[in-house]
C-alpha cells in the first residue's frame, strides 16, 4: 500500500495548527488579513496556463456495502492540492527572524475546486471544520474528512475474487485546458484504515484517466480510485468466501 506521502501532508497539516502559536500573534495576523485580501473565492486562480490541482485520497473505513441497491459507504479523507502564486507573502515578512510558514483559513475565503465524485449516490457529508492550509509561496492544502456513498457492481461481493469498485473524481464545470486534475506517482493510503469484521480490502489502485468527447476538443481528466473488497464470512471459525 502506498502511504508515505499522504502521511507526510497529514502530519503537516496537523503540525501547522501546532505550528502557528509559535509565531508571533501580529505576524499571523498580518498574514491572514493579507490572504483574505488578495483572494477570490470566485476566480480560479490561473494565469495563460491550466491550473495543476492534484488529488489523493485516505480510505478510513467502510462503513456499509449495500448489495441489493449497489451501493458502498466509506469515510475518506481527499488530499487535494493546488498554487495560487497570488497568495504568496514571502516578501511581507523578510525583516523578521522567523518567516510565518503557513496559516489555516477558512475556505470561504479561497477558491477551492469544484471536485465531485462523479458516482456519489448523494453529496457528501462533510465530517471536519472546512479550513484549507496556505503556504507562503502560494500552494494550499485542503483535506476534507467525508462520509461518501457511492455506486458499485457488487455481483462478486461474496465471491473469492470480490468486487472492484470505482470512485471517480473530477471537476464539475472544468475542461483540463483551465483545470489539470493529477495525481501524481497514483498516490492512495490506507495508513489510518479501521479494519471491520464484514469486509476485507484484496486491493487498491489508483489511475487518472484523460477523455475527449466528439463534440469538443478540450480534454477531460478524472482520477478514479479502484477498491476490491469482497465479504467475510465465518464458518466454524474459519473465514471462507462463497464461489
């Protein structure tokens, strides 16, 4: 499984809400009124050039696998990423002997990307406080903690093999000539998986996907998540599969 560097962005996420009381109040303050200044939540930032936002994702748990109406329900936190060059503010604090790193900032001050799951039975629910961290050179991290139904072909649920099901992301209202959705190096994690008793992960990948449509020259990513999960089921103390 692969988790180093989504273990990475966590721990950083965590240790900039620690990070933060280290500085001096006035030089955060400083910050965010200059972030809440310069940003548009109604324009994505890009300038000549696609915006590059790269999205990964931490399985938690699953919740249900609903065989009869084809449906599975996980909490995952998205791990997505992306530069807004305007926000930086090196240059605000270079007189002073510890440059304020990053600040968390409510997203109703940013942009944030449209990026839906596009086989969610429903809208997510979201399970966190929406804050996104900000960098000093511009680049910010948004990771929403979600409680997400999606729809699968469960058939082979109960079978050995088990089911392959696919969480498809993309953005809602852009091509990729203005939004590059990526994920970089296929990056997925499962480091903060809770096991259940019901069901048991036989695998997952994760690939991104570039489409064009007849009616228009502009590509279109997706980046899908592929679980393969199948049934437990104890028979005299042995787990067996059925076939």
């Amino acid at each position: 499984m692969k988790s180093s560097p989504l273990i990475t962005c966590l721990c950083l996420f965590a240790y900039a809400h620690h990070a933060s009381a280290l500085y001096a109040k006035q030089d955060v303050l400083q910050v965010l009124e200059w972030v809440r200044e310069k940003s548009n939540p109604n324009l994505i930032p890009i300038n000549g050039e696609p915006l590059n936002v790269d999205l990964s994702l931490e399985l938690s748990t699953i919740r249900e696998v609903d065989t009869t109406r084809g449906e599975v329900e996980i909490i995952a936190m998205s791990m997505i990423r992306w530069t807004d060059p305007s926000l930086s503010w090196s240059h605000l604090l270079q007189d002073k002997e510890q440059l304020v790193d990053n600040v968390s900032i409510d997203t109703k001050y940013l942009w944030t990307p449209d990026i839906v799951a596009y086989n969610a039975v429903n809208a997510p629910e979201l399970l966190s406080t929406p804050l996104a961290l900000v960098s000093h050179d511009g680049e910010i991290l948004y990771v929403p903690n979600e409680r997400i139904r999606f729809r699968c072909n469960l058939e082979h649920f109960e079978t050995e093999e088990g089911s392959n099901c696919t969480l498809k992301y993309g953005s809602w209202t852009y091509n990729g000539g203005i939004l590059n959705l990526t994920n970089k190096n296929n990056q997925y994690s499962t480091w903060s998986y809770e096991e259940d008793p019901r069901f048991e992960i036989l695998g997952i990948h994760a690939e991104r996907n570039v489409k064009y449509y007849p009616c228009c020259p502009e590509p279109y990513p997706d980046v899908n998540f592929i679980l393969n999960i199948r049934k437990k089921t104890n028979q005299g103390g042995m787990f067996s599969w059925k076939k």
